[in-house]
C-alpha cells in the first residue's frame, strides 16, 4: 500500500482509480448507513465523502457492508480445497475467513498446514490461520500424524497465522499437560487461542480462560453463552450443516455485549455454500429472528475482525482493504456484486471467470493423495460380541453434535449385537485408515433412520478414520472397501453394491473439482441418504463425521473403541454404567 497516494485520494488532492457512488455505506463503528461515496486506490478505501474517479459507478442509493468475515471455519468440512471454497463463499459474501485446518492435519501433519497455507495464496479471499492445537484430539483415537509444539511454532512466523486453534484439549489444559502447556506457552501476547469448551461452567471455565483462551464456539444453550462472555471470552455462534445453534443463543445478545459476539460457519457442505450461503444465511437468519440489522452486521464484520487484530478488513473506512458487498436492498442479503482488495470478483452470486482462471493452483503432496491405508477388510471385521442384551448406545440429538448415552435392550444373534432398522438402532464402525493398523471399534447408534444400506466415508472429526454406518454388515464392508482405491471420500451402498461415490483424493477430505460439480454430487448422496430413511433432522455426512470426535460428549466410538467422553476413558459395549 503507498500511504501517500492514499492519503492524496483521500484528501481530494487528486482522484481515485474508482468512486462508487451515492450509495448508503455500513459504517461499522456507529452501526448506521450514511449516504455517501467511497473512493478506492490501489486496492483500499481512501475516504468517504464527494469523490471524483478515474473510473466512476453510480449505485443508485444501493446498500454497501464490508466483505463479511467468518470467524471459525474448516475448509475441509466443506470437501473444497481453498479455491474450491473460495468459489462457493465469495459470490456470497464471505471475503475474510479465520481457518483451522486441523481436519487435515490429522491426516498430513505439517504437509497438510503447509498445503492448506500454499493452496490460499493469491485468492479473492483472504484466508488466515489458526494452528491446529489437538493432533489427535485425545489419545483415545489414532490420528495420521501428532503435531507438538516444536512442530508447530514454525507456522507462527508466517503473517497469516493468528495463533492456535480451537483448544479441545480442555483435561489437558486443567491437568497440566505438559505437551499442551508447552503449545500455549508458544503463544505470544499478538497470538490469540480459540477455545472449545462444551458443558465447562465455574471454576473449571475460569481455569479454562485464565490459560489464555479468548473464545469458545460450542455455546448451546444461554446459560453457557452468558458464561463465557462473564469470563471474558468471545462469543461464536454457529451455524453449520450439522450443528445448529443460532436461533438458541440469539436470546443473549444485547446493545452491551454484541461487540463481543461474531459468526461462524465452522463445518457446511457444498450444497449449504452454495445455494443458503455462510456468513450472509447467519446474517440474514439472525434479522429475521429479531436481531437488528446494526447488530447482525457488526457480528458478520468489525467485531471478529476486532478479536482478531486483523486490522486491514472489517470496516468501510481509510485504509482499510475494499472488501466490499453491494446489496440492493436490506431483505434477502444476497450480494449483487462483490469486490475484494477493490476488484470485481463476483456478481449475481457467481464468480467472475476472467478473475479466477488466472489463479495458480498448487499440486496436492503425495501424502495426501495417498491418505488411505487399510488392512484388507472383511465380514468379521464389522462383529460386535456381546454377553448379554443390554448395550451402552450413541443416542443421537437433532441439530447437535453432543449425544446422548443409552442403556438399553439390543437385538442379538449368536453372541453378536446386530443392527436393526425397525428399531432404528445401527451398526457403527470406525477404521483406522491413516497407518494400516488394523485397529478398529465398533458400535451401535439410535436415531438416524436409515432403513436400507449403508454409509462409509474417510471424514470422522477429528482423527478422520474410515467411519461406516449400516443395517448390515455386507453393505458396510463394500461401502468401506470402496474408499481405498479411490483416495477417500463418501460411499452409499444398497443391497450389494455402491450406489454413490464422492470421491475426494486431497487427504480423503477434499475434491479437487469445482465447488458447483462437488455440490451437485453431494446434493445427489444427501438425497439418496434420505430415501433410505436418515431422518431429515441430520445433515447425514457431517452427522456420521462428528459420531467418532471423542471431546464432545457424551458417548463417542473411535478406532480404539466407545468413548466416554466426560470420563475420558474407553468403555465396553456391555460394560454397566
């Protein structure tokens, strides 16, 4: 940026490259739009005010936001790489996201930060880094790597970084973990720690905040918000595909705490990018709820950007990024146009193509092409003995990531517990695919629905083995067998064979096709999911993936076995409680 010629422009000493004009402009710091011009030079805003341009465009009274700016976000989730995602969010909005690329991490260690860092550069989305701080998540899973400090505080020379990411970890921090204090050691007083805290209250939250942890996303219910804004930390809400608490949290906010409060996506599909949107669906959902729409953009722009210190983005104001959303009017909160670092890159809601072709896209490593090492599965893998009738059961909860822990009756033949549709009780397993271990766990899971077939993918927060749910054992065995020669993915198998593939060959997680042809391909599964009977409650993908994520509670299954989550520890699937 040459300050000087900013300042020129700004001044009114000479003109602007471009002028949008007679447009009523967010002004972030106040939460009110003014009519008024704004002046861009070299890429960044140089004042507000009657400007001349070079190049002029009249607006006509249309409503202009900063880019909106998600403040949690994993890439991966959305099966895209960066460019692929970057197609999906931008055209609605989303010109800042705040990554945590640990799903890839748990497949590549530092290949994949690396990967992710280099496959973000010179996109029309500003992409900044949280380092992933759980790789594994606990030690009852097996990951693809294990990432300590040392390895870890390299990343933190690069400018992108912001510091570490979500820290799950929350016994590690109480209990003093050294592998865990030696990563929030390495934090700076310019780095900052998102939290991830589900169901922590009184002195273990305050213990949980005075490590140095600044946030937490995983609020349900009023009760937890209100406590963590009490202990001083930001407020995320999230809206994702699986995980849906917005319209629960919304009730909190108020004209003396939203400041602190920001928007995040954290784990959507294609499809949900695409055709509902990311920040701009939390935006347009939160007004239609009652929150006011001063408000509703503050959370969407300056107040993440503020937690974050990212201090080039976030307002419509001097020298600042022209990351800029036009709307044409306050109602559907989809942007007609959308300019980032003051260039044109989407409009209608799709992407300029001239501006994208000319973007290098870096090739994959081979460690994560080649992600998925399994022993060679067969029936017996997918057995679950059992003494008796009685079985400990993931009981599933709409909307949630958290489960419940069922005692109850199971169906059993010949000593085995089986899955059975009629009583919507299902058979889960989950692989260990990074290392060919062999290791592996099985379970049963209440609640999804299906009826017919099974499910298999390489996704399964946060260790991402090979996780498979089914009504039966045939149908689970071709489904997992049908992700290895294909580097990952998604499988839906019916009665013998695969009736859908998705495959995604960047560490098992992501697609290297377009953001448009992934969403048409998983639209076209979820769909078939649905036929099959998964209850529509459950987003079927993002709802199987986090059944294997041992940190939110309360019953998890991982390729070591069933998880208790509160009392860390692996449990029998017959072991009275």
């Amino acid at each position: 940026m040459d300050k000087k010629r900013l300042m020129q422009v700004g001044a009114g000493k000479v003109k602007a490259q471009l002028v949008l004009k007679n447009a009523h402009v967010f002004a972030g710091f106040t939460g009110k739009f003014i009519k008024t011009d704004i002046a861009v030079q070299d890429g960044y805003i140089a004042g507000l005010g009657q400007y001349v341009g070079e190049k002029e465009i009249d607006l006509q009274g249309r409503y202009i936001t900063p880019g909106f700016i998600d403040s949690h976000v994993h890439i991966e989730s959305s099966m895209l790489t960066p460019f692929g995602f970057a197609q999906a969010v931008v055209p609605m909005g989303t010109t800042t996201v705040v990554a945590d690329p640990h799903e890839i991490a748990n497949v590549g260690g530092e290949t994949g930060i690396q990967y992710m860092l280099d496959a973000s550069e010179d996109l029309p989305l500003q992409i900044k880094f949280m380092l992933p701080s759980c790789v594994p998540a606990t030690p009852l899973e097996d990951a693809g790597a294990v990432l300590n400090a040392k390895e870890l505080r390299p990343f933190l020379k690069d400018s992108r970084v912001l510091g570490l990411g979500e820290l799950m970890d929350v016994p590690g921090v109480l209990n003093e973990s050294r592998t865990v204090w030696d990563k929030l050691n390495m934090i700076g007083p310019h780095h900052f720690v998102d939290g991830h805290a589900p169901m922590l209250k009184g002195k273990e939250l305050m213990g949980y905040a005075a490590a140095g942890v600044d946030s937490d996303h995983e609020c349900v219910t009023v009760e937890e918000a209100e406590d963590r804004l009490a202990a001083g930390m930001y407020l995320m809400i999230r809206e994702g595909s699986a995980a849906h608490n917005l319209e629960a949290l919304l009730p909190v906010i108020n004209d003396h705490n939203s400041r602190f409060c920001c928007f995040c996506a954290d784990d959507r599909h294609p499809g949900d990018l695409m055709n509902e949107g990311g920040v701009n669906a939390m935006v347009r959902e939160a007004i239609k709820l009652g929150l006011p729409v001063w408000q509703a953009l503050q959370m969407a722009t300056v107040n993440p950007a503020t937690y974050f210190g990212i201090r080039d983005t976030g307002v419509i104001a001097p020298g600042r990024r022209a990351d800029l959303l036009i709307f044409p009017d306050l109602e559907n909160w989809e942007p007609d146009e959308v300019y980032t670092g003051g260039k044109l890159v989407a409009k209608d809601g799709k992407c300029i193509k001239e501006i994208w072709d000319t973007i290098e896209i870096p090739p994959v490593p081979t460690r994560l092409s080649k992600s998925v090492n399994l022993p060679e599965l067969k029936l017996e893998h997918f057995s679950l003995p059992i003494n008796d009738k009685m079985a400990n059961v993931i009981g599933l909860i709409p909307k949630q990531l958290l489960t419940h822990h069922i005692w109850q009756e199971v169906p059993v033949k010949g000593g085995m517990a089986t899955a059975s549709p009629d009583e919507d009780i299902l058979k889960l397993a989950v692989f260990e695919r990074h290392h060919n271990t062999g290791k592996r766990g099985i379970g049963l899971v209440k609640g999804f629905g299906l009826k017919k077939g099974a499910i298999a993918q390489t996704i399964g927060h946060d260790s991402h083995n090979l996780i498979v749910i089914g009504t039966n054992d045939d149908d689970m065995l071709i489904a997992s067998r049908s992700l290895e020669s294909c580097g990952g993915g998604i499988a839906i198998a019916v009665d013998g064979k695969v009736e859908e593939i998705l495959p995604l060959p960047v560490g098992g997680l992501m697609t290297d096709k377009s953001a448009t042809d992934a969403a048409k391909q998983a639209e076209k599964m979820e769909k078939l999911a649905f036929s099959l009977g998964v209850d529509r409650e459950y987003d079927p993908f993002l709802t199987l993936a986090f059944l294997s994520l041992p940190v939110i509670p309360e019953l998890k299954l991982t390729d070591r076995g069933l998880v208790k989550v509160l009392d860390g520890r692996i449990i029998g699937i017959d072991e009275k409680m």
